[in-house]
C-alpha cells in the first residue's frame, strides 16, 4: 500500500529511545515529554462548559428514535447537584458509589458527580447482579470496597442482587421502577433539585492529582475481582498521552459512538474521557457486537459519522458483513472518520484488508487500522501503533511518559510497564499490589513481547502471548498460546471468533472453537430452520473446519504451533464465570478451568471432535 493511500490523519511524531543493560533487560522510552495535564479531569469539563456551552456532551437513544442529549453546561450543572447530594448522604472513598446498570446519562452523570466531589465511584458489571452465579463475586467486591450507595437506572433487573449483595439498608438510587417503600431509596430526578452550595466547590477544589476518581474491577478468573485504584493523576495523564497520539483531536473535537462497558478501562477510561478532555460528543451506542443488537449499531451509524472508533475484532465482523450490504452505511460510517482501533483479541487478516478495503470504497482512502497494549492497571493506554502496517498486531511503541522494561524470559520478553499512568496498586490490599510491581518500580501487565524488528524499538513490537497462559507440551516444547490462538482464527476465514488452546502436559495440541454462527449458517444456506447445535453439526460445515485445520498443520512450523484436533463449542461461554468478559475478551485459564470436561472429551475422541484424517475419510 502506498503512503499516499493513507487517510491523512494528525498523529504524533515521537522520538523513541532505549538502552540495553548488562543482564539482557532493554528500556524503551519516548525523548518527547509528555505535556501538562490538569490535576483533575473535571478540569476540562468545567472548561468545555465555559468555552463551549452549548456543544453536546453526550446523546443516547433506544432503536432508532429522537437523541436525548446533555451539553457541557448542563452536564455541569447536573454534576455539581449530584456532587452535593452525595457529600450529604456522606458518601467518600471509604464508602464510595457503586453502579450497576449499563452505559447511559445517569450513570455517566451519577460517576462524574461523584468524581466531581472527590468521591470513587465503581462501575460493576450487571451481569453480576442479574445472574444468580454472580453473586458471590458481586459479596466480595462489597467486602473490598464498603459501598456507600447503590445506583442503578433501571432498579427492577438489580434490586434483589444488590440487597443480597449490600443489605437492605443500603441507600439505592435509580431513574425508574424504585420500589416507594424502600428505605433509603431516592430517585435520580429527584437528586437532580438538590441545590449546589458553597461546599460543592470547596470539594472539588480539594480534589488533586493522588485523590481516588474511581476503582475499576479486574474479571477475577481465579478468586475474587481485584479492586484497581484509578487516581486523578492516572486518568488525566493518560489523556494527554492519547491526545498526543491522537493529534488532531487537538483541533477537532472528536465524535464517538460507543458500545463497550464503562465497567471496563477501555471503554469507561479511555473512551469516556476522550470526550471530556477534547471536548468532543459522546454517542452511547445501546447495541452490542451479537446477533439480535448489531443492528442497534448499524442504525446508529447510519446517521453518525465517527471521527474515531473502536471495536473488538467480533464487532468489527459484523460491521464489515452490514457494509458489504449497505452503501449508505459504508460511506456515513467512513466519511470523517480519521481512524479504526482494535483491541480485546486479535484481529483476523481477512477482516484487516476487509476494513481497509471498504474504507477506499468508501473515501477513496484507507482509514489507519491501528492497536496497542494496555490494561486497566495502565489507565489503560501504554504503547500504540499508528506507523501503516501490511497486517495486524503490531502494538507499538510507549506512548509519551511511559517507560517499557523488557525481561528476557524463555527466548521471548516479558513487559514492565512504569509512568504517571500506572495505578499505586489494589485497593486495601497490600500484598497484591507489592506482587504487581518488581523492586524497581515497573508494573508487571503479565504480556509477553517480541520486536518486529531485532533490536529496534522504534519498529514497534508484537504481543507475544499472556506469561500465564502459557504452557507445556509432554515434549517440554512451550506453547505461545496467544499468537496460536490469533494465527488460527485468522487461518479459519471467519469460521471461527475465537479459541481455547488445549494440550498441556499431553501429546499434541487441541482447540476448543467459539464458531461465528453467521459464518457457519451461511455454509448451509436454504436450511434456515436448523438450530445452533444442527449446524455445528452439519457435514457441510464439519468438512469446512476440517479443511481450514489441514491447511492450518500444513502452515505450522512444528508441535506447539499445529493444532491436531478441534471441537466447536456450542454453549457460550460465561461471564460470571470470568470465561469471557463482556466486551468479548475470552480468558483461556478460566475457561479450561471450568470446562474440562470439554477438554477431556477433545482428547477422547467424542462425538462432535474434529480430526482431518478421520474426516477426509468420512
């Protein structure tokens, strides 16, 4: 691809430099400083709200009816009300705010009232408190955060989990279905006649770069969600690293439109406090990469045009089949936009050129695809890649103010992360955070990285699987599991969205495959009426997956990269499980933790097994 192809897009230029020590450690960091930030985000929206009053904040809609919208000025307004209702109620981060519901105005303006004041907030996944399952994990966060009050837009679907959960005396706050004989429950209209006082600013101008914004809960695979401290000073340094990436915001307010949960950083740091530091529009965008909600997506798209989006790889499928479809989509959805994010899995080749293909058909140019590596301990943006690239994966270089230490370990590097973006550690747990941090300071985000280029930095690096995820075949081989995992679901053409390596300690490797339904069910076109289960079981589509494995063994290079068996799931996986997250990140320990009885049946050949000998003979 010619550079001339490329969207012309402001992004930054930066100066990388590194050093290699004595002990094959290597540190890589940017000679650009980074530039001044504020001591607390609410700084900017308190100047977007000055400067441009009258400019939307934030828009929401259900279907395809009219945008309810809040500009800045009346965003602050409803802030400063919140700010003082919740400093009467004593609320502080010793008994912060907990939300429960999804994404929408309230609950932005519940956590950024609170936020406003120098009260935590924590955003909790629903699922948690809806499904019954969920709620010894939802037992232990009350126990690791003592929550002041409960807030949840719609209380119908949460009341009964938060009860259990936080007690009945809890204080529960909620725009609608809030039973009238509650103690203690208020509603969200009602908290918005509360009259802002002097006491108000005095809290706000306390508040500073150390003071808690939030707490962000990691999925708690194995035990209990940790609670990740998120202070002022993560927050706003972090924005002004992306606005440095992302230059042009600096001179054209971005416009989102956004389905991830602010439960998680991505979304409900990265995503969320784009607009508020550019002072540019937030659209919540109510659908979800799944069958039955992306048209949500797609309706939403079809009336804004982004000038910066991201999704994961499995929305990003969905999208490109409703563009092929959809003139009018493909051209609103790629006429400002500046550029694509990725993240949350690898991304497949096949959907890379599709992305960049309609994007030329659409503009003429093609849109930069870009990734990068962080997490929520990160704030969470770490290292980005915005150089064009032929593939994906590539996920950068350090972003201004951040430090990468590489670790040699097991002919691969393990990452350390150190900046003004990095979390001081878990709430009320002090031996957790002094495992998370090695003696000189530099968080251990648990990837693994090789470099694109030997020994040059400045080419960026390739995530090189998670360090835990790892393992061993019965030879002793180790097994990258991150970089099989992306190289087959790229190698199976869409077939698949995701997969679960198996094999340690055994002979050979196996997959367990999360099928892409649409995919599946379009190999046996005129059979509408057959369920999940049939199609996964149908010879068409058995004989499909049986050639995409023998061409993936034909590709690989040896044991730990050939998958010899395969079996496509049919249940899906379990957030409360801590299986998959609700932006669609799957976790490989989680799930052969709970499912080995799939794994067992994998290596004993069961019904449903795919093998290609056995299937070429059939």
């Amino acid at each position: 691809m010619a550079d001339n192809a490329v969207q012309d897009a402001k992004l930054w230029t930066p100066v990388v430099n590194w050093e290699k020590r004595p002990n094959g450690e290597v540190l890589v960091w940017r000679e650009d400083p980074l530039g001044a930030y504020p001591d607390k985000l609410n700084a900017r929206l308190v100047h977007w709200a000055t400067i441009a009053p009258d400019r939307v904040w934030m828009a929401d809609r259900e279907g395809t009816g009219a945008w309810a919208t809040v500009t800045y000025s009346q965003a602050l307004d409803r802030i400063r009300r919140i700010g003082q209702f919740l400093l009467d109620l004593g609320l502080s981060a010793e008994n912060p705010l907990v939300i429960l519901s999804e994404n929408s105005i309230p609950h932005a303006l519940m956590a950024l009232g609170a936020q406003h004041v120098g009260i935590p907030s924590a955003a909790i996944a629903p699922a948690y408190t809806t499904n019954p399952s969920g709620l010894g994990k939802l037992s232990d966060i009350a126990r690791q955060i003592t929550p002041g009050m409960v807030f949840a837009e719609d209380a119908g679907p949460f009341l009964e989990g938060a009860t259990a959960a936080f007690g009945a005396d809890i204080p529960f706050a909620a725009v609608r279905n809030l039973p009238p004989t509650r103690p203690a429950s208020f509603l969200f209209q009602d908290i918005l006649k509360t009259e802002p006082t002097a006491v108000v600013d005095e809290a706000f101008d306390r508040v500073g770069p150390d003071t808690v914004a939030k707490f962000l809960f990691t999925s708690g695979t194995t035990g209990s969600p940790k609670a990740v401290i998120q202070t002022q000073r993560m927050l706003c340094s972090n924005q002004e690293m992306i606005a440095d990436c992302y230059g042009y915001f600096r001179d054209e307010p971005p416009i989102l439109v956004d389905w991830a949960p602010w439960n998680h950083t991505a979304a409900g740091n990265k995503c969320f406090n784009i607009a508020i530091y550019n002072g540019g529009t937030y659209y919540i965008d109510r659908g979800k990469p799944a069958p039955g909600l992306i048209g949500q997506t797609v309706a939403n798209l079809q009336e804004v045009s982004p000038t910066w989006y991201f999704n994961v790889p499995a929305g990003f499928e969905m999208l490109i089949q409703a563009m092929r479809e959809d003139r009018a989509l493909r051209e609103n959805f790629f006429k400002d936009l500046k550029l694509l994010m990725y993240a949350g899995a690898g991304m497949a080749q096949h959907t890379w050129d599709a992305l960049l293909e309609l994007s030329e058909m659409a503009t003429g140019r093609r849109i930069p695809l870009c990734t990068g590596i962080g997490s929520t301990e990160t704030a969470p943006f770490a290292l980005f890649c915005t150089d064009p690239q032929d593939k994906p994966g590539n996920i950068g270089i350090p972003a201004q103010g951040v430090t990468m230490k590489l670790v040699p370990a097991d002919e691969r590097y393990e990452l350390r992360l150190k900046g003004p973006n990095v979390t001081p550690g878990y709430w009320r747990n002090e031996t957790l955070t002094a495992e998370a941090f090695d003696d000189e300071g530099f968080y251990r985000i648990g990837d693994a990285v090789k470099f694109v280029e030997a020994d040059d930095p400045r080419r960026g690096f390739y995530f090189d699987g998670r360090t835990a995820e790892n393992f061993k075949l019965q030879t002793g081989t180790w097994v990258a599991v991150g970089v099989l995992r992306a190289q087959l679901v790229n190698q199976f053409g869409g077939l698949i969205r995701d997969a679960v390596i198996t094999g340690e300690s055994r002979a050979e490797l196996g997959a367990l495959a999360v099928p892409f339904m649409p995919a599946l069910r379009g190999l046996v076109d005129g059979e509408a009426d057959l369920d999940d289960e049939a199609v996964i079981a149908h010879p068409k589509v058995r004989a499909a997956i049986a050639a995409r494995l023998l061409e993936h063994q034909r590709q690989s290079s040896g044991s730990a990269t050939r998958v010899m068996r395969l079996l496509l799931m049919t249940e899906p996986l379990r957030f409360e499980k801590g299986e998959v997250t609700d932006k669609g990140s799957i976790n490989q320990r989680a799930v052969l933790a709970h499912r080995g009885e799939l794994v067992e049946a994998l290596y004993a050949d069961a019904p449903g097994v795919i093998q290609v000998d056995k299937e070429l003979a059939a």
